[in-house]
C-alpha cells in the first residue's frame, strides 16, 4: 500500500477540497545542441546531452522514506489551506522541485531543507527515483533546469549531475525574456497534456534559474459509473451555499473511520492506484480534522479500511488551482532559503542565490470515466547579495519634516512636514 503514496494523497488530501566542492563552470552549448525557438537573436539552448546521467543504485520505497513524505505532505497542506477555498496539491511534484533546489544548499539552509522533508537530500533523492522508475504507466513525471545565460553565473557541474542522475533533469540555458517564458510555459504545457499551460508571465531582471517538475495522472476506474448511477444531488459548500451538482452513486468494498472521519477506498483499474475520500464528521470542522492529521495517522488509516459494502455517492468535478508556497513552506521551517541574507546555495554556484517563488498549479477532473489530473510546480532562484551592515537605519514610511537649506549661508529655503503622498 506504501507504494500508492503518491496519488493516495493527491487525492485523499484533494478531496478536501479546499553535499561541497570547487566551482565548475556550466555546461557549454555544443554546435548540435538543439535550439528551442529564436527571437531577436534570444536562444533558449537544451544543454541536456552535455550532462550524462550515471547509473543510480537500486533503491525502493522503504516505510521510513514513504512516511517522511506523507508527513511532509499533510504539512503542507495544513500550510496552504484557507477555509473556505478549494485546495488541491500535489505533494510529489512540490517535494520533487524542492529536492532539485536542495542538491545546491549547504549550512542552515540544508538542514531546514532536511528537517522539512524528514530525510536527507541524499535519502530523498533515492526515494523519489525510486517512486519515477517504478511509478504505473498512470503517473507520468517529467523535470527540468532553466539557468541564465549570462557570463557571471556559472552553475556548478556536481549540481546539473545530481538533478540529471536522480529526476532525468533536461537542463535548458536561455536570455531569461519574453521568449524564455513562452518556452518554459510550453515545456509545462508539453508535459501536462496541455492540461496547464502556464506557470509563469514573467521573469525578474535577477532571475537566475527556474526549476520545474510537471506531472500528469490518467486512471480509469475499475468499476466505473454507469449513466444509472449518475444522478442530481445537492452539495453544501464551505460557506453554506447549496449547489446543484451530478452525483455518482456506487456501492465500494473499502470503508474508513479514523474517528474524525468517515470515507471509502474506490480502486482505479489495474489496482496499483486507488482514490481515497474522507469525510469529517458532521461535528468537526473541515479546519480541526486538518489540524489533527498527521502522515503516520493518514496511511494508517488507508491500511486499516475495513473490508465490507459502503454506499458511496461524489460529485463530478473539474478543478484547477494555483498557489504560491513560499509562506507554507516557510511555516514548515525553511526560512533560510527564501532569505536573500540567509540563503545558502553555494552548492549551485559561487554567486549567491536565494528562492524567489515557488509557484504551483494543479488540474483535476473527476467523473464516471475515471480520474485525469496535473501539476506543476515551479522553483525560481535569484540573484543574492550579502546584506550590508548599517549603524542606524531611517526609513520614511510616516509623517516627517522636510527641509531645503542653502549650505553657503545657512538659509532655509523650504521647511515642511510630509503628512501624506500624492502623485
């Protein structure tokens, strides 16, 4: 059952509905090496083939690693989630993104990155390639590296290598402009089925790398709805709206009860995926049973669905969302890396780098068929500058008194208080 872990939480949570060594410079663009698009002389090059990715050792998805995820997925979500609005992450592709990022930190802002994920970079890096080599045909995963092409931001190569080795990383160098974001909005669109279409709509001045995981999930069900069992139904919403949706009706064999809440287990086909709802009880918040979850009680309770005939009735839906993560995954305790004076990436390159965003966006379609889902997440770096240290600070932010004065004869030319700020 471990090895569901993925999409037994993308949906069970979805359903809820709201190491250091010397500089290296990157890898150069060869004559062969493909150019994506062109415009005004802007190249986006693929600079994949110029690192090989090594053979990695065999790796599975012991009980510790699938624990530390579910952990740091139910984490998130206590995170992200604000009542009342529909919420539906993938843990996977976000804990995914930020391993990428956490092969070039070192310091504090490693061990933040670690103590969030619950294992070492090293530890989580041979569990996620273990669930991308041995994921169903379902699950379709694909990762990627744009960097800068600028001559004071050279990328180191243990960094390129890792992400090459342990996620098939392609590693693209581009100009950073308009058509480096078109390019990365159609690498998104390419590996999501053009289910998104977008993740960025622009790229700072200081913009210096983005890190992209995109995920696709197709399932059928193994017993699907029929046209019978699909029928109109009332849905409450969070704020007590009463909408008129499509019910599917159908009796299941896996119910569960973790004494908050009440839910099934429906199997999709081939029985290596399953979708998973639960309920809170009538008397507990949507805000307290979150709360109360944790990874170990949530894959807990999925093991321990008892066997017998639950009738079970979801609405169709179709949902799209997108979020940005820095303040959740701040709350989770990485600070550090969001810190331009703190962060510590001396492991990408010797130019100092902090994350800037870190975007995600999901896609959703539930009805009779089955279950078509998407994800994506987006980590962007920035340039980063040691902070000065000052004596004393003044900034204007309030009322303040104002004065011209002519220096050669001591005369006040103007005198005035600023009270407030007009264009």
């Amino acid at each position: 059952m471990k090895k569901l872990l993925v999409f037994l939480l993308l949906a069970a949570l979805g359903l809820q509905l709201c190491g250091c060594s010397e500089p290296q410079s990157s890898p150069e663009s060869t004559e062969t090496a493909p150019v994506l698009k062109t415009a005004d002389g802007a190249k986006t090059v693929e600079l994949t083939a110029s690192v090989t990715a090594a053979p990695v050792a065999a790796a599975s998805a012991d009980d510790t690693a699938s624990q530390a995820a579910a952990d740091f997925a139910v984490r998130l979500l206590q995170n992200a989630y604000h009542g009342g609005e529909n919420c539906i992450l993938s843990p996977y592709s976000v804990l995914t993104a930020m391993a990428m990022v956490a092969n070039g930190a070192d310091g504090e802002t490693l061990s933040q990155l670690e103590a969030a994920f619950g294992l070492s970079v090293g530890d989580l890096n041979a569990f996620l390639y273990a669930c991308k080599e041995n994921a169903g045909d379902e699950l379709v995963s694909a990762n990627s590296i744009w960097m800068r092409d600028v001559e004071q931001f050279a990328v180191r190569e243990d960094f390129l290598q890792a992400n090459a080795d342990y996620f098939g990383a392609e590693i693209y160098k581009a100009a950073f402009d308009a058509q480096t974001v078109a390019d990365i909005n159609g690498w998104v669109s390419d590996h999501t089925a053009g289910r998104i279409k977008q993740i960025i709509d622009r790229l700072g001045g200081d913009s210096s790398m983005v890190l992209l995981n995109a995920l696709t999930f197709d399932a059928k069900w193994a017993a699907p709805y029929k046209t019978a069992d699909v029928r109109e139904g009332t849905f409450t919403a969070a704020d007590g709206t009463e909408q008129t949706v499509e019910m599917m009706h159908k009796t299941e064999q896996l119910y569960l009860d973790d004494g908050l809440a009440t839910g099934f287990v429906k199997d999709y086909a081939g029985g290596r995926y399953c979708y998973v709802a639960l309920l809170p009880n009538d008397n507990v918040p949507t805000e307290e049973y979150l709360a109360s979850l944790t990874g170990a009680s949530l894959l807990n309770t999925i093991k321990n669905a008892e066997e017998c005939r639950v009738s079970t009735a979801m609405p169709k839906y179709k949902i799209e969302t997108s979020a940005e993560l820095n303040q959740a995954l701040t709350a989770m305790g990485i600070s550090d890396a969001f810190s331009r004076a703190d962060a510590d990436f001396s492991r990408i390159s010797d130019t100092p780098q902090y994350i800037d965003e870190v975007l995600h966006k999901t896609y959703m379609k539930v009805d009779e068929d089955g279950t078509e889902a998407a994800a994506v997440t987006a980590v962007i770096t920035r340039y980063g500058t040691p902070m000065q240290s000052y004596d004393h600070t003044v900034i204007l932010n309030r009322p303040y008194v104002m004065a011209i004065v002519d220096r050669e004869t001591e005369a006040v030319v103007f005198l005035g208080v600023v009270n407030s700020i007009s264009e």
